[in-house]
C-alpha cells in the first residue's frame, strides 16, 4: 500500500459521482479506478474524474493489484453479487446502502469476509456525520433524559419513471431499502438493539415495490419508533427524538448540521451548530481508511450485526406488506 | 328564553374554570348556575365568577328552569351519567371531551337526545377554532393536494400524582381519553371517516391506564394517521398533513393559530395567521347558541355520529391495549 489509499468505484451512478468528488476532498485518497458494464458509461466518468483505469467490466477492475478498495455502488439488487466478486479476489470492499437485498445475503457475504480476513462495510455515511457523531456523545449524557419515542421520515416525491431503479422490482426498488434504511439506521443507533414487535403498512404501487410506507417499531421497555418513507411525499426529513427530560430535533436526520433541543418545561430552544463539508461522504472515507491503515476488517462504528440487523428489520416488514424480489436468493 | 342564553355548569375543575372565562366573554351568554358535590368547591367557584344559583347537587342545577343549557365538566367516568340527568329534566347538554367512556354509552345518549329531541353536543372545541375552520376551507380547496398521511401527537409531562383523573381508571383515566382523543377527531375531520385498520401500542402505568400509547390508523385508499398520546413524555404537540402536492404544518394542532404550508419542489414556507382570543372555548359556545337558536338538537360541525365513531376508534385500541374501565356498561 502506498501513501494514498487507492480507489477503484464499482458502477458509475449517481450516487458514484458524489462520492467520487468525496475523494477528491480526502487527500489520502485517490480515485484510480472505475467500472461500468453500461457503454460508454465509464468512460465519460472516468474522464470527467481524471481516473487512469477505465474498465467496462468489474472483473478488470477488482482484479487490478493496484487497487486498494472497491466502493459497490450500483442498484441493490446486484450488491450481494458485486461484494462476493470483490472478496473473492481479495479486495476490500465499502458497499452502498442497503447493503443487500435480505439479511440471508448479508450474512454469507459477511461469513466470507470473516473467513478471508477482508475489509468490508456498508456505506452508512449518516453514522459518521460530524452532527450524529456528536448526537451520540449527547444522549451518552443523558441530555434530554432516557429516549421514549423517534420520531424519523424520510420522503422525496421522485418523478414516477417507473424503469428507474426505485420503482423497479428487478433492481431492488422501494422507498424501503432505498430511504427507509435511514431511520431503520438511526433507530437502531439510538436504542442499540433491533425492534422486538414491527407493525406496519405499505402502499404498493403498479410495478410491486413500497412506494409509501409506515413502520412502527416497539423496542425493549416500550421504547417506540414511528418511521416513514416514500418515494410519493416531499416529507421534511427531520427526526425527532423524545426523551424523558425533553426532546431532540435534527432537520434533514440522514445528514444534520445542527441539533436543537429543549428541556421540559422549558421554552428555549437550545441549538448546536455542527457544520460539515459536502457532499458528506468523506467521513465514512476516513473511517475505511482508518480500518485498512489499522488492518481492522470490521468497523466498530458500522459493525457487520448492524448491517445484518437492520436488512432483518427490512426483511421483517416486507414480509409483512407481502414483498419479495425476484432476485432474493 | 330571554336574549341571553343561560348556562348553568355541572363540575367545578380546571376545565369549567376555563369554560366559565370563555363564557364572560361570550355577551349573549349569561353564567347562571354551577353544581359541584365537592363541599365548598361550587361556592368558591361561584362567588368568583359572581353567579346566581350555587349547588351541590346536580339535581338542583338540572331542575332550575331559569337555565338554558348545562355544560358538563366532570370526568370522563361521570358523562354518561350526567348527560341522562340533563335529558331526563329536559335540558339541553354540552358535554366536554371525551363524551363518554366508550361507544355504548354514547349511542345511548344520544338516542335519548334524539328521541326527546334535546340537544346535546360533545365540546369538541377544536372544531369550532378559526385557524382549523380556515384549514378545512384550504383543504377542500385541494391546497397540497390529496391528504396521505397525517402525524400528530399530543403529549404532556404530568406531575405523577396517581390518584388525580389523568391516572385514575375509576375516573376514566389515561391519555388516550383526555389528549388521544383530539389526535382522532383531528384526523377523523381530514380524512371524512373512521379508520379501517387499527395497529397501536400502548405503556400501561401501574394503575392500570395508558401513559403513552401510538396509534397507526388507515384509512380508505391506504391513507394513514400516526398518532400519539402521553402523559408522561411533553412533545411539541404539532399535526403535520402530508399531501400529494406539499404539506401543512399547525402548531398546537388543537387550537392552532397558524397555518404553515409548503409545496413540494418549493423552498418557501407559506404562512397565514389566524389568530384567536383566549380561552378559545367561545367558538364552539357561538355554535351552541347557534343551535339553540336555530331548534336544532345536533349541531352541523360536530354531529352525533362523529362523536359516537371517536367513541369506536378509542375503544378498539383500548381493546388491542386490554384497558377496560371498571365503570364501562
């Protein structure tokens, strides 16, 4: 390895983009390789990124020893499929959230990385965001007392193409894994433990994936969450926590830049500003730089139980509402 | 009946304090009697509010025929009681929320109402606030589009005194009863009809009522309502309506002096103030003279049915949640 950690990103998306201009933010990162079995796709990405490997298949890429770690970040549905072919030749890998399609998957990719010995991590970049970092040391001081209820959604209104990967049950769609995982996340966060009792309801749209749904999570002593996500409703995106001497709020909960509270019986408005730089994504780089720099293959911020635990939270509602992809194993 | 309607007020606690206010300031309305069988508790409450006929039998109040109508201000365990009393001497009744303490005891009420053709009305006086009566304009004039989803929460941090009526199930206790029901009405006036689906939780204190309890309630074409009561936890008590083409915000959902909306893809909040002069209970006094007035027995805004289908929502969870109060017929 030398100075530079050095990048090889695996599907060139949207979400590829923005990571990629994270890692130009990063200086011990470089971004040395991309992939992208759609033509011309990587190239254009490629280009536009400076990158010296250009690869239309993934093979090339993650066998190429010049390259550190693989970030995954294509659709969901081929997540389990893409960390398998990077483990299997050696190469540490971030995937992008949700992780996989079930918990069955995330497990047996994890079980290799376990047996290998190879870095992987979900890209739960809302876990390293500067606000939620400083959030966690809060509530370890008990501020606003012993958390009852989380309030959290997440809704974007997404224009309904319904060949686009979020309405698309081949390519692992749903407002579910896509938005839902966010709070699902950050409630495990708060309590430290998956739901004990799941209500919820969904609405399923024409091409058979969750395009609204609510999810009411009961955890240990009563402790509650009431979730929501969709791809139909511009929602504000703010997570509220209630605690028994008083509540939080963080305005856009995935990615906050400040933490209001209030104590009970109180009219003032506490506020901390936690500014960070965008796009975000350079926090969760550091984190893997630091695991691969320290030889961790499991990051103790983003443990592989969260990631196998939260998939078991979405596996538990979807069965509820009925949802099954065609490419779950 | 002279030009003044005459109210006589039957229970002397907080609310009727607060009822009495509204009253003074209402110049058709004229405070003539009040009843409390609490030693002391009509006289005082009486000489402060300079009324004519003090009591401490309910009898008395009902039977005085200088009095037009009686408001009912005892707790929940006591309405049903106390509205057959009115009726039986012919007085028409406004009874504070919640009307009773389950559905039976409403239909029951109410068919003696209509079959002595009396008025009788539950002081649902969210109804009647201006700010909502703006809001219900807004709605039907399709401002954010279709209503999808719903949140609201009422929730306050009570001192624990376990004998007062929040605590006591003998007296109808619980939040569900005293702040869930506004929560219900509120999304039963959105969505024109009762829920379809119930799925709830609730934390049941040691004596034996619900402290805090969610409630998730669909409604026809997979709308929903997340719902939240506590005594225990204070929250910021907001109902928030989420729309196919944006969404509106009220602050103190139950008796709101401000709209706040928002359009999807819009960064502008839009805001319109509709302030109201405190108490707030005049509103629905105004409709109540209205109607007496007018010879009706069952008021537009608030009619029986709406009273008897709260009743019905608030027993199913009750029924999910196994809390059955001793007084229930």
């Amino acid at each position: 390895m030398n100075s530079k950690i050095r990048w090889g990103i695996l599907g060139c998306g949207k979400i590829a983009h923005a990571f990629a201009f994270s890692l130009k933010n990063v200086p011990e990162a470089q971004l040395l390789g991309v992939a992208s079995r759609t033509p011309g796709k990587a190239r254009t990405f490629g280009e536009h990124f400076a990158v010296e490997y250009i690869y239309t298949t993934y093979e090339e890429l993650v066998n190429n020893p010049k390259i550190d770690i693989i970030y995954i970040a294509t659709t969901h549905n081929f997540h389990y499929k893409n960390i398998l072919l990077c483990l299997q030749a050696n190469k540490p890998v971030l995937c992008e959230k949700a992780f996989t399609l079930n918990a069955k998957q995330a497990v047996e990719v994890i079980e290799m990385a376990r047996e290998k010995k190879i870095f992987l991590m979900e890209a739960m970049w809302m876990k390293f965001n500067p606000c939620i970092v400083k959030l966690r040391e809060f509530l370890a001081e008990g501020i606003v007392g012993d958390i009852r209820l989380i309030k959290a959604d997440f809704g974007e209104k997404f224009p309904r193409d319904l060949k686009d990967r979020l309405f698309n049950i081949h390519l692992g769609g749903g407002a579910l894994l896509d938005l839902g995982i966010y709070a699902i996340s950050f409630a495990r966060m708060i309590y430290g433990h998956s739901p004990i009792l799941y209500k919820s309801e969904a609405y399923i749209g024409e091409t058979g994936v969750d395009e609204e749904s609510a999810y009411f999570l009961e955890y240990e002593n009563k402790k509650l969450a009431m979730l929501y996500s969709s791809s139909r409703i511009e929602m504000p995106n703010d997570a509220t926590l209630f605690g028994t001497k008083g509540m939080i709020k963080l305005k856009d909960f995935f990615h906050p830049s400040k933490i209001e509270w209030k104590l009970n019986g109180k009219r003032k408005i506490k506020t901390i500003e936690v500014p960070y730089d965008l796009p975000g994504y350079q926090y969760e780089i550091l984190e893997v730089h630091d695991c691969l720099t320290n030889g961790q293959i499991e990051s103790k911020i983003m443990p592989w139980s969260e990631s196998i635990e939260n998939m078991k939270t979405m596996d538990t509602l979807r069965k509820q509402w009925g949802l099954k992809y065609p490419e779950e194993i």
